[in-house]
C-alpha cells in the first residue's frame, strides 16, 4: 500500500461520528440461562460504581438467587412501573422515569424481553434504543439463542424455539461484547442444585433444552457470535485509524481467481480449508486492462469459478486494478484481514512470453509476507503450456482506407504549415492524426497509421525530400522517435476506446437489465412475467426464446416464446426436459446434449425450479460467454418474478380462505342463533295452540297465532335475504327496471312489516310530486324493508322512524332515520359488510347481519349509492340513505 492508501476510511469515521452523544452498549452475552451473566453485569456496575459512576439498576432479573441480590445492595434501584394485564397486575421498566432520571449507567437485564402489550415499545431492546440516544450508557444481558438469524439453528439443535428475539444489528452496535461462559457439566450441577429454575422444572429441563450436547454446541455458537463482533470491531478500528494489517486476530480465507486454468479446484480447495476451519471465506475476481485481451474461453472459465464459489457459500467480490493485479489483491486482503490467501498456479510458458506479463502467483508469494500464501495447481493440467494468443486483427478494409484518408489529410495540412512551422513540428499534425485514427478505428488500424505516417513524414519532409533516403543524423533520431511515439500514443489511444467502448457495452447490459427487472417487477401475472422476459432476452441476446413450464404430464411445455412457435423436435424436448429434471443447462455448449440447437438453463435454485428458458441462434452459434453472463443475471431476475407471483398467489389464496371460513363461520353462527330463535317461536306458539288440555281463551289464542304469524314473517325475510346474497355473490340478481313511484314502495314495505313495527311510529315524508325512479320495484322494496327492520331493532320502543325523500339532478334521496344509539364512525362503511354487527356479546340484536349488506348490493346494482350517516349532531341516531337514479323521462333539461 502507499503512503496515500494509508487513510482512515470515510465510512469507518462516519460510523464513529454517528457514535457521538449516544451512550455506550455493552452486552453481557451467554449460551444459556443460568451462566452468570446478571452476577457479571452486577458485578462490573459495581465497580463503576466504586469509581463513582452514577449507576442505576432500572430492572435486575435476580429470580431469588441469594447471591445475585446481594449484588444489588447499594446500588440505586429504579422502581417498576405497574400495569394491569389479563386481570393481573404486572410490572414493567419505567423508561420515562429512567429518562427524567438520567444516570451515567444504567443496568436493563434480559434484553430479549417482550414488554406488556400497550407499552411504549414492544421489545425491551427498543427501550434500550432510546436509553442509548438520549446519552445513558446500558450495560444488558442475552443468551445466544435469542439472536435472530441464530434462533432456527437453535431451535433445529435443542427442539425448542425461543419466541424472543433481538435483531442482530443490536449485537453489532454493540461497543462491547463481554462472553459469559460456564462449563458444561458445571453448569448442569448448578442446575440440578435448584440455581437456575425451581425444583419442578429441574429434571424437565436437564432432559429437554439443558441437555449437555446441545449446551456444547450453544457454547460453541456463543462464543463464534463473540469473536464475530470482536473480529467487525477489530475491522473497523483499522479502517478508522487507517491501519494496513493483517492483524490475524481470527482467520479469514482469500481465494483470488485469475486466469489460471485450475479456477475451479482452487474454489473446491477454499471451500473444504473454509470448511474444515469453520471460517469465512472470500472469492475475488480482479479485472484490469490486460484481462479485457483474454480469450473468451478464460473468461467464461472465470465466470463459472465465481458462479461456483457463490453457491458454494463464499463471499464474492470483483475488484477493478488500474495497476498491478497483485496490489489490488494484497490491498483488499489487508482491508479485509484476511490470513491465508489462495491462488493457482499459471500455466508454464516460455521466457520470451513472460516478458510484459505479470505473474500473480509469484508476486503475492513474494510481497505477500504478512500472509499465508497457498499456490494450488491441477496435475492433470498444470503441465500443458499456456495456448498462444492470437490477437484479433482488425480486417475491415473500410477502417484501413479512412486511416490512409486521414494520414492523406494530415500531410495536406502539413505541406500546407511547411513554410510556418519547423519541419520538427510537422510531426506533431501526423500525430494527431494517428490518435484520430486510434480513437475511431481501433489498435491495428492506428498501428498502420503510424507506419504510413512515418513513410509519409520521411518522403516529403526530411532531407533530401521526395526519396525514403536520409542523410542527417538529427533527423534519423527524429524519425525513430516519432514512430515510436506514434505507435505508443496510438496504443494508448486505442486502449483508451478500447475501455470506453467496454464501459458503454457494460452501461448498456445493465440498462437492460434495469428494465428488465422494472418490467417484471411491475408484472401482475405469470403471463406477463413470461411474456416480458422472452421479449427482453431475445432483445438483448438477438436470438429466437422460449419460456417453458411443467404441463400435465410433468414435462416442460411452451408458454412463452419470440418469435411465437408452439413446439420443439423430439431432440430439443429432450433436452429441455433434461434441463427441468435434473436442474442443470443442456443442449447447445452444455456437456449433456450437445448436438441439440436449443441451450436451455434452469431458472430456480435447488430442488424449487420455476420455469426453463431456452435460446437459440439463427447461425447455431453457441452462447458467448459476456452474453452468458447476461443471460444468468436474467433468468435470475425471472426467478424472483415468478416467486413473488407465487407467493402472492399464494397468499391471495389464503385470504380468500380466510374469509371463506370467516363467512362460514359467520353464516353457522346465524343459522344456529337467528334462525333457530323463530322457530322455537312458531313451535312454542303451535304446540300450545295443539294442546287440548290447555284451555285457552280466543284472546289468548288470537296472541298465539299473530306470533306465530310474526315470526314466520321474520324467518321468512331471514330466509329471503339469504337467497338474495346467494343471488347477488353469483352475479344473478339482474334488476328489472321500470318507473317506479317512491311513495308506493315505501308504502308497502311499511305495510309488509307491519308486525316488527307495531312498537314504532314511523313517519313518511315523500313529496307527492316526486318524479318517479328507474328501478326494479320489487327489490327496492325489499332494500326498504331491510332498512326499516334494521332502524326497528335498534331504535327505542315508542320512539318514531323517518322515511323522507327528495329529487336531486336525475337522482332521488331516500332516507330511513331512527333514534337509536347510532353506528361509530369507524364502523358506518362497514356495516355494509356481510354478517357484520356493530352490537356483539349476549346482548347483540337478532339478525343475521346480511340485510345492509343485501341492500348495498341491490341499490349498486341499479347503478346507485348509499351510505350510513349520524342522524343527529351528537352521533346519536342513523340515517341510512340510498340514491336512485330518475326514470329518463322525468330527468331535468
């Protein structure tokens, strides 16, 4: 590293400036309950508290261990907060007393802890979260198993699953991270000594959680999340104070891949070291200017070697060298702290061939010193000599011909400055003129270009002109020196186009990519999602898609295609049922099925495969390696898209579930509560009427029959508006429109239920000029009574029920207005809602719940609204009102 590499890194000093004035974490951290980790923190604040740190203990889980109380004797104890829950009084951390407080430190146990519902936060690490902003230091305490991503490999390892958890960016923050460690069998003899549960739970536990194989394997995850946290403090500490390292505080494994021939056995290789260390490991690919004069075949081998080490579980990073490759490896190695650092061996090549190359290998085994450097080679190719590259030579004879127009231009210019300017200076206009050549055409054009300069500058502007002769010796040296500085500038020149061209291909993949994912991101279907991404790859691989997806018989089919096409050969099908299978490419440039013309890649990892797409040239041209690439990053996105159409498919499924059985549920409750109570009615009122040994007097008997009358009426309606819910839910409620008069239908209901509203003066107020309405008579009617029997439930006896109407602008009001207690507003749109019932309890109305649910169902039918309001100002009373459009002769001009 340089001098000017040796500099805090901004992001480590931003992470520290974020630090200033909150106040400081330590966790006291264990692998179960009863290692000590309160008796630790108890017993660190009171030392702080010997120094005269000003400590308060706001909550100190002690669970009666005499040892641990004593502990608390001196120190500044917070009092609990009570809270009444489930007809219990709880207690809980006053965090606004802790804050009004104000200590130096505070001591909050038992991090992990869920607090009472109703609590400010829902968790105790939030609370901790707002200790620390407002400047407290906390010292806490947390078992490994409460860890978020650890809690599943808990619970797989002990068969118990803690419901606690805290996020492990709060172990991260952490300033300190101090380890509580018991031995195993030590820890099982405090447990059996009744200090960690009380005597029942003692033998329970010991056979359950507290066994000793799974308190080794917490110890073991305990103290790895220490040396974790330890290790990223180590990191940061060195990036802030701008130390080069390693420090080898723990050990990280570098697998660098270049163009070694043994990419792969170097990853297998980390992967097993990395395995068997139970570390981390990292592959890293660097790419530079050399890299882009690579044969394809080295880059599709680098390419699959990272692909490799991606599922294999490493780390992976592409890093971008504007100088040696080495350094940028040794940097990133050293930024990383890494230990041991990985590399395969180059292939052999001949000692003319070696000049100008770099020998990665060899140069970080020598500069490497702080490392452990392991060069793993493959003997089973290691001895094959490197392939001589060919560098493709630019054949277009139109780049040539406008190189020969702008060396033609550059001497016009110059015989025309001849007289000007020094014939030294002429050199400079040919110059140019190569650069121009290198920046539009490429190397081997600029190359040719600085010869036929060099002829040019010779024949016409050295001495004795017009011959290739020469006979000064200043000029002899101008003239190498300008051919070498052409050549160079050229080269560079075109290496610059070279890049820039490079830089614009990867711009434009990945403006491909990005509207690619927006596309599908944005798709509502798996139509859409297929339908996209066959378009986007044939687009940008101009080649023929498929998308393909399982049929009946379980083998792929075509769902997707462009050009569009329905079928394959029996050797393409085969090699795309191969594909779905086993989850492995096939056909074109795969190692199974090769002869096939289709390449058909799997989209899905592991055994969840989603779909299979296949591609295809015109010229049965294999895949090339960049466009392989792209092609990965593609089917991956596909992938995703077609996950969340799954799940949200899936999730659409379990809602109507839901609600298919909250409406199941619902409807059993009406059938059994609302349904029965009329019949018990009707059968209490035939039975007596039956009897003959009741002597029953005609008043008596006139009762009888008007309840059973009643309540037949009522099972009768409650029976109507169930088939009328059936109707509408399958779209066969079809309203039957013709003019109808408002006060005839308001009228008639109020006559049809004449029985439910013996107990209540209703009141019409329709204006005998109202224009008729356009509607189905009989269901409106139907919407009125319902309207009318739900005012009559609710409203008092002997109070009065309002039905008024009024004519709009090709629409008529009418509203049905009681004094009952009146609908909450939360609740006045979804009284609408079927079986929904504002009064729940013993205490709740007959009904089913379905009436205003019936009747908004009706009324949109015929194209109109209603809607629930408060009747009176107080909220006291509903009106319910529906609009209904006017007959078309009656609307206004």
């Amino acid at each position: 590293m340089t001098l000017t590499d040796l500099r805090p890194e901004p992001d480590a000093l931003l992470a520290q400036a974020r630090r200033e004035g909150r106040g400081r974490l330590k966790i006291f951290l264990g692998a179960a309950p009863g290692v000590g980790k309160t008796f630790a923190m108890l017993e660190a604040a009171r030392r702080l508290h010997a120094d005269g740190a000003d400590v308060v203990a706001a909550v100190v889980e002690t669970h009666g261990r005499a040892e641990t109380e004593a502990l608390l004797q001196g120190l500044d104890l917070l009092p609990k907060r009570a809270q009444f829950y489930r007809d219990r009084i709880l207690h809980e951390m006053d965090l606004d007393a802790l804050l009004a407080r104000r200590p130096q430190l505070a001591l909050i146990d038992e991090l992990a802890h869920g607090n009472i519902p109703g609590s400010r936060h829902d968790k105790r690490w939030q609370d901790v979260e707002e200790v620390l902003a407002a400047g407290i230091d906390v010292l806490t305490t947390m078992n490994v198993q409460h860890l978020e991503t650890l809690n599943d490999r808990v619970a797989r390892i002990s068969g118990v699953r803690v419901r606690e958890t805290v996020p492990d960016a709060v172990l991260d923050r952490a300033d300190e991270v101090e380890l509580v460690d018991l031995p195993t069998e030590e820890l099982i003899a405090r447990l059996r000594a009744g200090k960690v549960y009380v005597q029942d739970q003692i033998a329970r536990a010991v056979q359950n959680f507290f066994s000793k194989g799974n308190l080794t394997a917490l110890r073991e995850m305990a103290m790895r999340a220490a040396a974790d946290r330890v290790d990223a403090q180590l990191q940061e500490h060195m990036r802030a104070h701008a130390i080069g390292g390693p420090w080898p505080a723990q050990e990280r494994i570098l697998v660098a891949l270049t163009e070694s021939p043994v990419s792969r056995t170097l990853v297998s290789t980390a992967k097993r070291m990395a395995d068997r260390a139970r570390v981390d490991w990292i592959a890293v690919t660097v790419t530079s200017t050399g890299s882009a004069g690579l044969p394809e075949a080295d880059h599709d081998a680098l390419a699959q070697a990272l692909r490799l080490a991606d599922r294999l579980g490493a780390e992976v990073a592409t890093l971008h060298a504007a100088g040696p490759v080495t350094d940028e490896i040794l940097d990133y190695a050293r930024r990383r702290n890494v230990s041991r650092i990985l590399l395969g061996r180059a292939r052999p090549r001949p000692w003319l061939r070696r000049i100008g190359r770099e020998d990665v290998a060899r140069a970080v085994t020598a500069q490497g010193r702080d490392f452990e450097v392991t060069v793993v080679s493959d003997p089973d190719r290691g001895r094959s000599p490197a392939p001589i590259r060919v560098w493709s030579v630019n054949r277009d004879p139109r780049a040539y011909g406008k190189a020969t127009l702008t060396v033609i231009a550059a001497g016009l210019l110059a015989l025309a400055s001849d007289r000007i300017f020094p014939v030294t200076s002429l050199s400079l206009i040919f110059m140019t003129g190569v650069i121009v050549v290198a920046v539009q055409q490429g190397l081997w054009p600029s190359l040719y270009a600085s010869f036929l300069s060099f002829l040019t500058y010779n024949f016409f502007f050295t001495d004795p002109r017009n011959t290739f002769f020469v006979i000064r010796q200043d000029q002899i040296m101008t003239l190498v020196l300008f051919l070498v500085a052409s050549v160079l500038t050229g080269n560079l020149a075109a290496r610059l186009r070279d890049r820039a061209l490079a830089q614009r291909d990867i711009a434009m993949r990945t403006n491909l990519l990005y509207d690619f994912a927006r596309q599908v991101a944005g798709a509502g279907s798996s139509v859409a999602v297929l339908d996209a991404a066959t378009s986007h790859v044939s687009a940008a691989l101009g080649c023929e898609t498929v998308l393909m997806r399982p049929g009946r018989p379980g083998r792929p089919v075509i769902e997707a295609a462009e050009p569009a096409r329905e079928t394959l050969d029996l050797r393409d099908a085969s090699a795309a049922d191969y594909a779905w299978t086993h989850g492995e490419e096939a056909g074109r440039g795969s190692g199974t099925l090769p002869a096939s013309r289709w390449l058909f890649v799997p989209v899905g990892k592991g055994d969840r495969r989603l779909a299979v797409v296949g591609i295809a040239y015109p010229d049965a041209r294999s895949l090339a390696p960049m466009d392989r690439r792209l092609l990965d990053a593609m089917t991956d996105q596909i992938g995703v898209a077609l996950e969340r159409i799954a799940l949200q498919g899936d999730l659409e499924q379990a809602l109507v579930t839901s609600e298919a059985e909250r409406l199941r549920a619902a409807l059993l409750s009406s059938v059994s509560h609302d349904l029965r109570t009329p019949l018990v009615s009707i059968i209490g009122a035939a039975s007596s009427l039956a009897d003959p040994t009741l002597e029953l007097s005609v008043p008596a008997r006139s009762t009888m029959a008007e309840t059973i009358r009643d309540e037949g009426e009522r099972l009768d309606r409650y029976i109507q508006n169930l088939l009328d819910m059936t109707r509408l839910g399958h779209g066969a409620l079809v309203p039957k429109r013709v003019a109808a008069d408002l006060r005839e239908i308001a009228g008639s209901a109020r006559h049809r239920l004449r029985g439910a509203l013996r107990d209540h003066r209703v009141e019409v107020s329709v204006p005998e000029d109202l224009p008729p309405v356009s509607v189905d008579p009989l269901l409106i009617e139907q919407v009125v009574m319902n309207l009318l029997d739900n005012a009559a439930k609710y409203a008092p006896d002997g109070s009065a029920i309002h039905v008024s109407a009024r004519a709009g602008a090709g629409w008529a009001e009418l509203s049905v207005s009681d004094d009952g207690p009146g609908i909450p507003a939360p609740a006045r749109e979804k009284v609408f809602d079927m079986f929904y019932r504002v009064a729940e309890g013993d205490g709740q109305r007959a009904g089913t719940g379905l009436g205003l649910a019936i009747a908004r169902g009706i009324v949109e039918a015929h194209g109109g609204r209603i809607a629930a309001h408060a009747a009176k100002a107080d909220g006291r009373g509903t009106r319910i009102t529906l609009t209904l459009p006017l007959s078309a002769p009656d609307l206004p001009s």
